[in-house]
C-alpha cells in the first residue's frame, strides 16, 4: 500500500503524491550523463510503482520524453502528465524559447507524439513571462485553444519573481511550478498568494538539488553551491538533524510548506530515489523544528522576501 500522501493540485481536483518525479534526469548526452534504456525503464516504472503519480518533463529534457514514451505510456492512466511549451525542439538547454501561436502548437504535438499519449494533462509556459509576453504573439491563446481541444487538460508556469505575481492575476493558470527550498525561500510569500487564488503548487528544487549532500559537485542554477553551502552553515542546520540526514531535513522541510500540492524530484538512482520516496512519507518536520529552521535562516539571509 503506498504511503505517500496525496494533495489536490488546487483548481484542477487532481489528488497528486506529495512528492513527484522530475524527468531531466533521463536526458542523456550531451545535456547530461549517459543513460541506458534499461536504466531509463527502470526508474520510471519503480517511480509507478512506489505509487507517485505525476511526472514533470520538458521537450528541453533530451530523451526524457521519448524514454516515458517508450517505458511507460502502456500505464498512462496511472500518472498525471506534466511538460512544458516555448522550447526549440533539438536546442540544448539554456537557448532562449520561441512564444508564438505557431511554436506552442508545434510543441506540444511532438510531446503528444513523443510521450504516446492523446493529452497532456498540464503544460506550464517554461518562462517566466510577462503578459504582454503571453499575449503578444498569440501563445497564451494557442495553449488555451489546445486545451479546449482536449489534447491539453490544463495550462501552467515554471515562475519565478517578478512575474508571478501579474501571472496570478491573469486568472489564466492552473498551476505554477515554483523553485523553494530551506535554502531558496525568496518565493515564500508568492507560493501562499498563488495558491490562495486557488492555483496548483509544483515545487521545484525542493531537495536543493542535491547541494547539501555536495556542495561542489552539485549544480542548483538559481542557487550559487558556495551561497547553499554559507546559508546552511551560518544557519547551523545540522544542529537540527536529529538523526536525519541532510536530504531528508531539505526535503521534509519544503514538504513542510502548507501551501505546497507538490515537489518534484528527479534522481536516475534507485536507492535515491527509496531515500526520497521514505522522506516523503515521513511527511513534513515538526512545527518547532520548521519555526527554529526558519529563524535560523531569516539571521542567515535565506528570507522570504517574495
């Protein structure tokens, strides 16, 4: 019996798992390490069948729509489908996405064809924009025109401030995936206005990325390794571990956020991705532990200014 709790992901009614899959892991080369099908299938199906129900992907992502196409789209009905639009099909990672009619259509028919599947159940805009940005060459209105076509359930962000808060007052998105974490909270404040207006919350980097478990291997894009690894230490975070490991601290943390529907987390390891699935469970820290976390954070710069 999974053990996962379940959130509804605001106005779509969805009940997703607390925690989610994020699929960039499954890229490939060049964008990231080599991955084997056999090794692509097996997360993706252990991911199934630990009982998380909804996979973020992106036409971004390398491989990572083909692999879900080709290892699990004969258990469609067992995740709730989330990719992105504005990519260029073929660009690597970093290059600036195009926001016409034209291109959002395009794109989200190749993911249709790509992931085998006859909708996307939500398709976030995979920049920030503003709403002149939105509207501007007709984007906005290709994505909802999709939508009503019934090969797109519901339509979304990845935001990021200063954008979010116009984003939330357009009435137009289901859902915003939002990068928080103990060590990234600038985005505290919006994450509560979004959801109050009754849109879903995705969490991104809510595991820091891996950074407490590597300060200098791991890479948070938004994050500098030396300012995660200042923030934590001058926060003495490890004070409050109380047997836990720094994962499980950052995760349970994030986790702890009322507002949150949903975190996704990408790994292409299997013990790593058991290690995600028991945190997960455990669910968020206790009251006490989240409030002294907090002020130790405030004291060291890592706010909620947003």
């Amino acid at each position: 019996m999974n053990g996962l709790p379940r959130t509804t992901l605001g106005r779509t009614g969805y009940q997703v798992t607390n925690l989610g899959f994020g699929a960039m892991e499954l890229r490939g080369e060049p964008g990231g390490p080599a991955i084997t099908d056999a090794e692509a299938d097996a997360i993706l199906n252990a991911v199934l069948d630990a009982g998380i129900n909804l996979i973020d992907t992106s036409p971004d992502y390398g491989l990572s729509e083909d692999v879900i196409g080709r290892a699990i789209a004969h258990r469609r009905n067992e995740y709730f489908l989330a990719s992105k639009c504005g990519c260029v099909p073929g660009a690597p990672m970093g290059t600036d996405h195009i926001h016409t009619a034209e291109n959002i259509r395009a794109g989200v028919e190749a993911s249709l064809r790509r992931m085998k599947t006859d909708h996307l159940d939500l398709v976030q805009f995979h920049r920030s924009l503003t709403r002149a940005e939105f509207e501007e060459h007709g984007a906005l209105q290709a994505l909802l025109d999709l939508r009503d076509a019934g090969k797109v359930r519901y339509v979304g962000v990845s935001g990021i401030l200063p954008n979010l808060d116009e984003q939330i007052g357009m009435g137009a998105f289901d859902a915003f995936q939002i990068p928080y974490s103990a060590l990234q909270r600038e985005h505290e404040d919006v994450i509560s206005r979004a959801s109050a207006a009754g849109a879903g919350i995705i969490i991104r980097g809510g595991a820091a990325r891996g950074t407490p478990t590597d300060w200098e291997g791991r890479r948070n894009y938004m994050l500098p390794g030396a300012l995660s690894k200042d923030r934590w230490e001058q926060a003495k975070l490890d004070e409050l571990l109380d047997g836990m490991s720094r994962m499980e601290f950052t995760l349970r943390f994030t986790l702890s956020n009322p507002d949150l529907d949903t975190t996704i987390v990408g790994t292409r390891s299997l013990a790593h991705l058991a290690d995600n699935i028991a945190a997960a469970t455990r669910g968020p820290l206790p009251p006490a532990v989240v409030a002294e976390a907090k002020r130790r954070l405030d004291a060291a710069g890592a706010t909620s200014s947003g």
